[in-house]
C-alpha cells in the first residue's frame, strides 16, 4: 500500500482573535481555502479600515489554490475577499445567500469572470484529494454551513460559526444526522468554534427576542426604533413580523441594512408581509403608533443611522420624547463604551431606551458551553482544535473538550500561521509561518505600516511641533528666525513662554552648530531636534513629536 | 416666623457620567463642598490624563465655601483635591482612613497648613446653617460615609458611594439605625448612588470572594498572581489572610498598591499577619507554592504591573507555566478591551487565569437594585435624585424608585451644574451652570483645550503633513524647492506618487498667486494648503492635516 499524503491544516486568522478567519486545507499540491475575513481595528489602530490577513502564503502557492469556501456571509468571513481574488483565480463556493452578499460585495471589484459555485448543503462536492461534504448549522445569519473534509487519512471537521437552535426562524435546524455520521465514521480532528466557550449551558433560541419584542411593541404608544446587524436576516424577520401584527410599518435606515434586505428578500429569506415596508421619507405623515424604523447603529459606530439620531443629527428622524429605541444586539468586544454613549445621549434627547443588559432583546449566535459539548459529543474528534476567538476563549473550550474525555495532549492551541500537519490518526504541529498584521486605510490598496501607526498613536497623545528655519549655509547664519506649526500640542500660558524658549534654543543651537564647522541642513536639524526635545520634556512633561526643517537658501 | 432661607444643592460632576463627582450644598451664603473627584478620560480624550469638574462657580464663591467634605478615598472622590484647594482655603473632613489617603495626594502639593478634619461617624457636626449627621455604609474601600443635612427646610440625605454588606470584612455594617432614624424624621430628598442600578437582585457580600480566592489557592501548585485595585483593602485583607492560611508569602508589585498599604497598615484598616509580606526581590529564592504575588493591574492599565509581566516586561516578574492569575476586579466600563488583551498575552505566556466572565473572583461595591430600594425604603425621601451614574443608569434608577411608590414628577433625573432649589417641602430645578470640560494633560497645571483634542483626534486618524517653502517676496520666486514633514500618513506606492504631484502643486500655487501679485506668506500659504488638501483626497482618500510654511527670506 502506497503512503498516504499528510494534510496541512493552516489558520490564517481567527486564531488569535475575533475576526479575520481564514484557514488553509492543503494536501496533494492542492489547496482549499477556507473564509477570507477581516478584522475590525482595535483601540490602538489608529485611523485604520480594517485587517485582512496575511495572504502571502496563499499568494506564494496561488497555483495550487483549487476553491475558496466559504461558510457564511459575515464580514468576518469575506470582508477579506476583494483583496484576495485580485491574484488568486479559484472558484469561489458558498450556500446560495452567502453568495449574494459576496456578489454585491465583489461588484466593485475590477475582477472580472469570477467564478461563483452554489453549495446545496446536502450535497457534498469532490475538489482534488478531498470530498467535501456540508452540514447546515444556526448562526445569527442565514445560510450558515461547517464543512467535513473526507480524506484517505481521515475526517476533518470545520464547525464554521455555530449555535444549535432546536426550533430557527427558518425551520433549518443544525444537521444533527451529518455530524453524527461523520462522528461514527471517526473523526481525527474537529477545528470548533470557541467564541462563546466562557458562556455556561445554552445560547438561548432566537425565537424568544421575537417574544421580547412583541411585548414591548404592544407596550409602546408612540415610534419604535430598533437598531440591529444589517446581515441578520432572522432578527429582522422577526421584527417585519411583529410589525405587521401590531399594524405599524416599517422605514429603513442605513445603507447596509437597505441592501441586505433587499438581497434577502429577492433570494427568498427574508419574506417581508405585503405593504409593511414604507419610505423612510413617509414617516412624518404616519401617526406615531404606526411606525418602525429599522435601523444600523447596534455597535455604536460614530456614523451609523442610530447614531446620527442620538446626536440629533439624522436628516430624516429626529427623536421625539416617548420613542421607544431598542437595540438588538449585544456589544462586540472593545464597542461597549460607544454603545453606553449612544443609549446616553438617546435618552437625553427623550427616548425610551431598551438595550441587553436590561430587557431580553438580543440573543447571541455562538455556541454556548453546552452546545460545544454536543458538537463534541456528536463528532468525537481525537484530536480538538479551538478557532474563532482570543486566547481566554480558546483556553475555555479546551476545558470544554477534556471535560468530555478528550486526551489533555490531543488539544491543540494554535495561533494563526500554525501548520498543523495530520497523518492517519495523528496532528502535529510541525511549523509556524511568520504573519504580518495587514492595515488597510484610506482607498484600500495600500497597508499602513507599524511606523505610521507609531506615529499615529504619538501624536494622538502628545501631539507634533514642526520647527521651520532658513539658514545661509556658505555664510553660517540664519536667514529667518524660526517658525512653527503646532498641532494637537496643549496650548496654555506656561506652554507659550516654551514656545519661545524653543526659539532661543533653536537659534542658539544653530550658532552652535555653525561654531563647529556643522553648516549641512540635516546634520542642523538633528542637533536641534534633540535639544528641542530635552528642553520641552523638561518644562512641561510632555514629548511631542518634534521635527525640525531647516532650508539652506 | 420669618421665611426660611432656601438650599441649593449644585451636583457639578457625577451626574452626566460615572467619574469627578463634586456637589455643592448652599444655604444662607455658606457652602459645603461634598466629593472632588477626577474622571479618567474615555476613548475620545487623546492623550488627556483626566478630567476634573469645571469649579467656576465654586471659585466664584471661595469665601463662602466653610467645608470639603469627603465620604471616601477613590480617585473619583479625591483626585480633584490637588486643584480645588490650590484657591479654595477650606477644611476638609473625611474619616480617617479617607483623610490618609487624602494627605498621601496632596504631599506633593504646593498649598501649606491645611487643615483637616477627621470625621467620627456616630459624631454628627455643625456648620453654619447645617447639621451633619453621618452613616457609615460597605463600600469596595473601608471608611465610606453618606451624609444627612440637617436643616430648617427638612433632611436631605447623600448616599456616597454604597452597597448593603451583612458581614463585612470589618465587621462595620451599613448604619441602618442612622438612616431609618432620619427616614422616620421624614427626608426631603435623597442623592442616590445609581452606578450598578442595572443589576437585579443584591450584591453579592465581600466574603464571597474570599471563599472562591481560597478554592484557586488550594488547588494552585506553582505561584499565584492576584491582580485587584490597590485601594480596595477588604480584598486585600482577605487575599493576606487566605494567603497566610495556606502558608504562602505575598510579595508586592505595584507603586500605588504599596503606598495604600502602608497607610492602611499604618492607620489599622488592613492587618497583615505576621511574616507574611517578602519583598519582591526575594520571590526567586523561594518555592513556587510559597508564593503569592499581589499586584496593580486590573483594569489592563499598560503601564501597570499586571500588563508588564503580561507583555514579558517586568523586570521581577516573569510568568512561567503554570502560574495562576487571578484578576478580582471588573471591567470598568471602556477598559473591557485593554483586560481581554492582558488576559491573552498571560495566557500566551503559560499563566492559567481566572477572572470575572468565568469565575467568582469578584463582586462590586455599588449598590444592586434591591440595595436602593432599601435605602429607599428606610428614608422614605419625597424626591428623588440618582447620582453616580450615566443616563442610562439614572433612568433605572428612576424606575426603582417609581415602583418604590414615589410620585414620578418628584423623580429627578439632573444634569451636571443643574442647581436644585429646595424650599420645605418643595425641590425644583432652578437653573443649569454652564460647565466647561477640564481636561488635565501633562504637568497638569493647564488645561486641553477642545481645538487640541480634536486634532488629536484628526492626527490619530490620517496623520500631518506639513510642506515648508522657502520665497523671495520681493522678487516673486521660489528661493527653495518644497519640501515635507510627513507623520502617520499612510506611505505606499501610490502615495510617493502623490508626494511628487503634492510639489508641483505648492510651485504651480506659489506661481499662481505671485502671477496674482500675491507674495504676503501667509496668503500663499492659505492658497497652496487648500490646493494640496483637495488632490490628496481626490488622489488617496485620506484627509490628513495639511499645514504649510512659506517662509519669505
């Protein structure tokens, strides 16, 4: 019997925090690539867009690239397409609404001739060495899929993003039946969502915010504004509907939200009750009792529908007093402070505010701890790999899978770039490419460097002063007293007497120069910079970026 | 019987957000100062250190000002102390743990012979029209009192910060005999703390934490890590002792954990068993299990000792395998993000870590909605005003004390600077102060003004480019090529481009204007910045800020 070909299993992204999910299937010269996300920035990414992973790898082997599979249609797992199929030609795979938000997000793509495959998930599909079967699971989109890879040296199982939710807006529950099969047939390693691993028991059902709304629906008697995901097609099912029983109808806000409903409904899965939605531009005519406005915002983003009304600012809603807001949705890590601001100044301009923490208005789209057993339970992988979340979600779900048996040595806690390399009943981990953090900023087709980000972050502390000064470099002397720019730097009584001990120093640092011979621009502006420098630090405790420019004329 | 004079209670901070509480209570031209606090900056205050309440109209009136009282030692309380006292020459009162804590703070300021005034809280004390009695309440520091004005217009009672403890580490409850007195006297109004008015239910008791502390004790078999807030004494109390109990030795990493527990040795509120503290020099020469290493840090503060070991750069501590952390804190909210990061770094590095999302290593020190109906209950106030909180927390607040059965108009949601003018039996808002926010930066003496935070905020996004210039006025030339200070702008490719395009337009602008018989600098200067501006955005996308400097030579 010939040997049989190892598979690298390597993870992009989404290893080593919440986003950017990207995981390579590799074996036989042939190469499957699984979501291509990005990230949103954190506090310290000044400025920036948004991450994408490092593609270098894939980029390097782009020959060997047979599919792009992806398991649903959030933009953490194909935010990072646009970028990825400017050099990489491989069809792209996905269920049938996934695809329609890939489609609108590639629209703009100069990429011409993609090639779009539609995945029935009770389907499997052959790509080169591996069978690729499909299994539907619940998530806070529709259309959500894992993936079993069927291969000469065993199963390998991708949960893709997960809840089990026994009874889903759709009537698509989690397809117990496959993964089971795939777990009797043995699995060697189960690559398992972990986001939610901290919560204990069950993600709650979604059907119960839609209990939780119809209450507050009938409570209210004046407009109801309810802030959710643009993308989450069952939440606004279930608002549409609400709606529709108590008679009021619905305005749209928000250009995202716009478009998901329209690609849902034209695809079949969001069925919105005839003359429900109304111009946004209508509402002032309707009785206050008859309005719903659905609206993008739930995170708090500064230029978001919810927000531009909770500043006063949106041109078509102003909020009256009595409004009920709900938001429906729950904090992303890292949101929560600008979720808090939003609900504040909503309910100083007169709003009734229900949000998550008070009332039962959102329910997550995770796999809760328990549902994480099942899905164990179910596959009995021997070997049990965490994705989809920061160190402290990984290290919890591997509690998870040794509570249900698992070997303590079979759990593996990768990182992103990890080369996971699997035989017959056997995964090790047998190497580790070196990632770059990919920024994207402005028009997109560049990365910002560290540097930048450096100094981005330099200057939003302590700001910059640019010194400017003429010197005449044949005479030794200077040609005009120095002059500044001054931005972001305090501005008070003590800090005008620096400015002009700056100046003092600045000149008598170039004469000094200039006694020694030292008359080249650059070699000047060093020499002033450092003093410069000591001299502000030492009066007032701060340290600006300073940069000086001296111009031989 | 000649009119009663009126009271006028002024809350300048603490009321449109958790932080820089200070509230003035005026009568007959004499004023108590309660509280001067700092607020630590949020994510939009770049580079700010913190904010403190806008004292205008306490300066205003320094010669009426007889009293600072101040109901406990946190920075929100007393961090304000350094500045108000700088022109105000009043005693302060505080208990004497508080007033440790007090003189610790202003050691470094320049203000001699203060006089303080330690406050024995069964002692009620007079002071010009007031008598205030005090009530000593469980708060996540020793020593917290609320305060009841005794006045000719009827009682009106400050919560201070609190919560309900039945068995607190000091064995000093909540004075509920204190305040159901005053309730029975009857309480015209009640300030109420409304921090944790989210929460159902009580507040779990301090000694739950001591419990569940000792559980991760006796399972730990390397060394332990506990990470709480340094002021926090009870849970240091019960960390000492459980410590002890196991026969472990603490070692101390952190400058403001030291300082608070020297004073608190020092003034008998923390009683560390004997031989129990090591320098931390000496945690090397002992065994792991022998081990505990008390530090600052809970909050993810990156200069803290806690984020140091995480980041491998703590220059006693490095975290080894096994090691168990324990972060008994909470998240204050904004600092959500900064914990997760310290979380996974010591994670990454070996440390197994508890903490709040996933075990009991922590309970609050505010006041859970049925706490406030029981101060509610027991003072019985005619109106009501929630402090110590957002909106979103005065309007819970407000519900609680709806369903408590008070009149719903009598409920006062009050903004900072709103004044309250009580009369008996009558509270009304009588005015708003105009409140400046006072950022404190640097050496601290000034103030931020907005214009810097905003670009601040401007630099943090797309950075600066400053474009110097050097021309012959009288000869209408150019005497030097452009040239550029560039910092946080995106550098790619494309952009090198830019720049090239970025110095033909400041000649072809400079040309244009001198054609113009335009040589005045600043007038070029206004001319080519509006040029660059509009081609780098239309090139690039980004808006970085653009300054130029002509210098005329």
């Amino acid at each position: 019997m010939p040997k049989k070909s190892s598979l690298k299993v390597i993870p992009l992204g989404g290893l080593n925090e919440v986003g950017k999910n990207l995981t390579i299937f590799e074996k036989d010269n042939q190469m499957i690539v699984v979501d291509c996300g990005i990230m949103f920035p954190d506090d310290e990414m000044l400025g920036i867009d948004f991450v994408i992973p490092d593609f270098t790898y894939v980029l390097k082997n782009k020959h060997k690239v047979k599919a792009i599979i992806i398991t649903h249609g959030h933009e953490d797992h194909i935010g990072g397409l646009p970028f990825l199929i400017k050099e990489v030609k491989a069809p792209i795979y996905a269920t049938k609404l996934t695809l329609g938000l890939i489609k609108i997000k590639l629209s703009n793509a100069s990429q011409k001739n993609l090639n779009f495959i539609e995945i029935n998930p009770r389907k499997g599909i052959e790509i080169g060495p591996f069978f690729i079967d499909f299994f539907r699971v619940n998530h806070s989109i529709p259309d959500g899929i894992g993936l079993i890879f069927k291969t000469d040296i065993g199963n390998v199982v991708h949960s893709g993003d997960f809840k089990i939710d026994q009874s889903p807006i759709d009537g698509k529950v989690t397809d117990f039946s496959k993964i089971a099969r795939a777990g009797d047939e043995g699995v060697l390693a189960l690559f398992c969502d972990s986001t939610n691993a901290e919560e204990t028991g069950y993600t709650l059902p979604e059907r119960d915010v839609g209990k939780t709304l119809k209450e507050k629906f009938i409570r209210a008697d004046k407009r109801i504004i309810v802030a959710t995901f643009a993308s989450h097609i069952h939440r606004i099912q279930q608002i549409m509907d609400v709606a529709h029983q108590m008679g009021r109808k619905v305005a749209i806000s928000g250009r995202s939200m716009l478009k998901t409903i329209r690609i849902s409904s034209e695809l079949g899965y969001l069925k919105v009750p005839e003359d429900t939605i109304i111009p946004i531009t209508k509402i002032d005519e309707m009785p206050v009792k008859k309005v719903v406005i659905l609206s993008t915002g739930s995170q708090g983003e500064p230029l978001s529908a919810l927000n531009k009304m909770a500043l006063g600012e949106h041109n078509r809603v102003q909020i009256m007093k009595g409004d009920v807001v709900i938001i429906s949705a729950s904090p992303i890590p890292g949101n929560e402070k600008a979720i808090s601001n939003t609900i504040n100044m909503l309910i100083n301009q007169g709003a009734d505010v229900f949000y998550e923490s008070i009332a039962g208005v959102h329910v997550s789209g995770h796999a809760a701890q328990e549902e994480i057993k099942m899905m164990i339970g179910l596959l009995k992988p021997k070997y049990f790999i965490p994705i989809h979340g920061e160190n402290k979600h990984k290290t919890q779900s591997a509690v998870i899978a040794e509570e249900m048996g698992l070997d303590k040595k079979n759990i593996m806690i990768a990182q992103n770039g990890s080369i996971l390399k699997m035989n017959t009943n056997l995964c090790r981990v047998s190497g580790l490419l070196n990632l770059k953090t990919i920024y994207i900023d402005g028009i997109g087709t560049g990365n910002v460097e560290d540097m930048v980000l450096k100094d981005r972050r330099h200057l939003s502390r302590d700001g910059i002063i640019v010194a400017v000064l003429a010197i005449d470099e044949a005479g030794k002397k200077i040609v005009k007293d120095p002059d500044f720019v001054l931005k972001g730097v305090i501005y008070i009584d003590d800090f005008k007497k620096v400015v002009k001990d700056c100046r003092n120093i600045i000149i008598s640092s170039a004469q000094r120069a200039f006694d020694q011979d030292i008359t080249n621009a650059a070699t000047v502006e060093q020499y002033i910079n450092e003093n410069l420098e000591k001299h502000i630090f030492k009066k007032v405790r701060i340290r600006p970026i300073v940069s000086t420019k001296v111009i031989s004329v």
